[in-house]
C-alpha cells in the first residue's frame, strides 16, 4: 500500500531521484565506514603509538556510543508518521505497532557498529582472545548500538518537543565528552573494563541482550497505549498554545508578527530542530580557543570566524530560508496592510533576539581569555548590523516552498542556489573589515574596526532593511506564484 501510495503520487520522479541520490550517498559513506573499520588498528596505533590498540578501543567506545547518541537523536525517524494511514485498517494494533517498529530497525544508523567493528574484532581480539571472544565482544558493542536504536524511539516521542528533552541531551554531552575535556573524570576508563569482561565472558553480551529487548518493549508499549492520533498530536499543541514572548509585544504588529514566528519555530519540527542544533553549535569555540595552534600567528584570524558562526549560528541557519517557513501562508501578508513590511521587521527581531541570546551564552568563553568575549561582542555587532540584513538579502532570491512538519536532516525543500552560494559572503564579509585593521595594527584593531562597522549597520536598520522589504514588495506575486508550486 506504501509503494502504491509513493508511486502514484504527483511527485513520484522528485521522490524517486532524492531516493537515489541519499541511497549513493548512503552507499558511499558505509563504504568510508568499512575501510575505517579495515585500517582501524593502524588508526589506533597512529593515535597511540606505543599502546595496545584493544585497550585504546575499549577506553574510547564510550565516546563512539556518545556519539551515536546524538546523530540518532538527530537523524533517526519516528515511525509514527506513518500511524494516520494505517489506524483505521482492521488489523489490530499491536501487529501495526510490531511492524512501524521493526520497519524502523531497517536503516543504515543500525549496521554503522557492525561495518565498523567487525574487521577489527575478528582480526586483533580474534588473534589474542579467540573467535568466541571476538563474537562475544562484537555482539556487546552491537547491542548497545541497537539498544540506542530503541531507546530512542521512546525517547524523541516522549522528550523530543519539551525543554526536559534538550536538558538531557546537553547532561549527557557535557558529562560524556565534557567530563574527559576538562580534565574531571575518564568516562573512558571508568567503562573500558565492561568491554574487557566481554572478550572473556559472554554475561556482557546477554546483559546488553535483555537490555535491548527491555528497550524494545518500553518503545513498543509507550507507542501502542499512545497509539490514538489526538494523543499524539493534542500534547504537542496543548504545550505549546501559550508560548509567548512578552518582549516582543513592545514593537507593534511586527513584535507580534515575531511572536508568531517564535510559535513557528517551537511548533514544527524542522524549524524546531534548527533552534536545537543552534543550541548545541554554542560549543564549536571549545575546539579552537584552547587549541595552542590557533593562539599565535596568522591561525588567530580564524576566531573572527568562530566568533561570527557561534554568535550568528541561528541567524546564519533560520535566515537562510527566510521567506520559506511562510510558505505556506505567504499570501495572508500579501493580503494584509502593512503584511509584508511587518512580517520582514518582525523577523528582523526575532532573529536579532535568539542572536543576543547566542552572545549572552557565549559569555563563559572568556574562562579562555577575556580576548573571547571581545571577539564575540565585536562578531555580534557586526552580525546584527550588517550580516542579518546580508543574509537576508541572499536568501530572498528565489524562495522556495517548504513543509514545516518535515525534519530537518536531509530534507532539501526550501534550498535553492541562494543557500550554497551565501556562505562565500558570510565568510569573506567580517575579514573584508577586519584584517586591514589587524594586520596593520593587531587584532584589537581590527575588532574595534569590526564592531564600528556593526554599530553603523545598527544605527541605519531602518535604510537597510528597507532594501529588503522593497525587495519583497517588488517581486511579492513572483514570490508567491513560487510557493504555491508542489512540493
């Protein structure tokens, strides 16, 4: 009934050929994954030279699970989609439940481990513990990779739309990665001697199987007593009916305007999940700023870079399909006086709001250095004055329709030319002011230049966005004939 549905469907050849293309794609990167999995010794000796390439892999595991934890949380789907075709079929539903669920297991996140690790665990652990010890240690790893499977799917159904579910998986990345980087504790060590167990014994491997069958029944049970399409969709909007931002109420119709764009954002899950990896992109300056090969010499410049992405990072993400979250009701505007001037300034607010909130969190950064926390202010003047209204302007040229419901990961709708060809002005911009002045002077300079640029911009916000609302204003029934277009 699927393949009938997807066959007859208007857009049948769009779907066919995104299928193909994420299906080489797939291919390909499976393939990088097995030659990983082939040299994953050599790998490991290279990164350790000296150790037993076994006891480093045991001590990093975790980490490799950590991981997996979040790609799942952000790649893997939910197979409730699919419940509003199939509830009212006469099959019961636990036999519908068994079946959404087990489809689910079926996709590239649940052989990543497998692909891996198997070279290695019958080359290395086979040659020192036997080919038992080798299966019985490969089959604990997998079956912690398919007990993630699982347990995500309860997980994003119960968490993924509340503030409790971003909270846990920012404990989990702060306490995982976080505790080894700051020097608190070896989550490495503290969980290697699970593995080691598990080249010698197979308790490891029947713990991890009565684990993931746990998993499985509490995602089974959690999806069939919510199996009822109010109960899966009224939570959602009972939580988030009067989430409002007083704040904005201070600016008129386009404070409201970007009231109801904050209500976009939390409501749907694309836009949704674009808050969320703005959230987590906070933490990109831990990877340069006590990196010592960043400290000195030309390779400083590049914290102009981090500071822009990490204070511009929602307004760099949102703003790039800046019409195309409206697509659906674009014509509402049209039809609205003063609609289009306000849906503009309205956005203009919205983003420049989560953009301050980006700087305010980006403040413990100066724990590296008080020179951060000016190169922030200075990235955040400059994105506020200038780059907003940069971006805004790129992303205008032909917007494309887009489905909100969607997720964001591998989901293409709404991209056009515009989208890849902006992120060469996005970086070039801030240097254009910026090193004339460093590397005349120093860097001060340059920041104090970078941030003047961006006062300007903010002192002239109404020119300049103007630019941008005539913009729309002269090509408003173009834009408009576009988004009726299917998607």
């Amino acid at each position: 009934m699927e393949f009938l549905k997807s066959f007859r469907s208007t857009s049948f050849a769009k779907s066919l050929m995104v299928a193909i293309f994420l299906g080489f794609l797939a291919i390909m990167l499976l393939g990088y994954l097995l030659m990983a999995g082939i040299f994953l010794n050599r790998i490991l000796q290279a990164l350790a030279e000296g150790q037993d390439s076994i006891v480093v892999l045991n001590s990093g595991l975790i980490f490799f699970f950590l991981v997996e934890f979040m790609y799942r949380y952000f790649l893997q789907k939910l197979p409730v989609i699919e419940l509003e075709s199939l509830l009212h079929l006469p099959i019961p539903k636990k036999k519908i439940m068994h079946m959404l669920l087990g489809r689910s297991f079926f996709s590239p996140l649940s052989i990543i481990a497998l692909i891996l690790f198997t070279p290695f665990a019958f080359t290395e652990i086979a040659s020192q513990y036997g080919a038992s010890g080798a299966f019985s240690w490969l089959s604990a790893v997998v079956l912690i990779s398919w007990t993630l499977h699982w347990f995500m799917l309860w997980f994003k159904q119960r968490f993924e739309d509340s503030l409790i579910g971003v909270v846990i998986v920012f404990i989990i990345l702060l306490l995982g990665g976080g505790s080894t980087y700051m020097g608190w504790f070896n989550l490495g060590e503290l969980v290697a001697p699970f593995f080691t167990i598990a080249m010698s014994s197979f308790l490891p491997m029947i713990g991890m199987l009565v684990l993931c069958i746990i998993s499985y029944y509490l995602a089974f049970n959690y999806y069939l007593n919510n199996a009822y399409l109010e109960d899966l969709s009224a939570e959602e909007e009972v939580r988030f009916v009067n989430q409002n931002v007083g704040f904005f109420s201070r600016f008129g119709m386009a404070g409201e305007l970007a009231n109801l764009e904050w209500k976009l954002i939390i409501r749907h899950k694309k836009s949704r999940t674009f808050l969320m990896l703005s959230a987590f992109f906070l933490l990109y300056g831990t990877i340069f700023y006590d990196n010592s090969a960043y400290q000195s010499g030309p390779m400083q410049h590049m914290f102009i870079f981090v500071g822009s992405f990490i204070t511009g990072i929602f307004m760099i993400n949102y703003g790039q399909l800046f019409l195309s979250w409206n697509s659906g009701y674009f014509d509402f505007f049209l039809n609205l006086k003063g609609g289009v001037e306000n849906l503009i300034k309205g956005k203009y607010l919205l983003l420049l709001s989560i953009s301050f909130l980006c700087f305010l969190l980006s403040i413990p950064y100066v724990y590296f250095g008080w020179k951060f926390l000016l190169i922030h202010f200075a990235t955040f003047l400059f994105n506020a004055g200038i780059m907003i209204h940069l971006i805004t302007y790129l992303a205008l040229w032909k917007p494309k329709p887009m489905d909100l419901n969607k997720g964001a990961m591998f989901n293409y709708e709404g991209v056009g030319a515009a989208q890849f060809l902006m992120i060469i002005p996005m970086l070039i911009a801030p240097y254009l002011i910026y090193l004339p002045f460093a590397l005349f002077f120093n860097m001060y300079a340059g920041l104090a230049a970078l941030g003047t640029v961006g006062v300007i911009g903010i002192l002239s916000f109404n020119k300049l966005s103007t630019i941008n609302v005539n913009r729309v204003l002269k090509n408003r029934y173009e834009i408009s004939s576009s988004f009726r277009q299917e998607l």
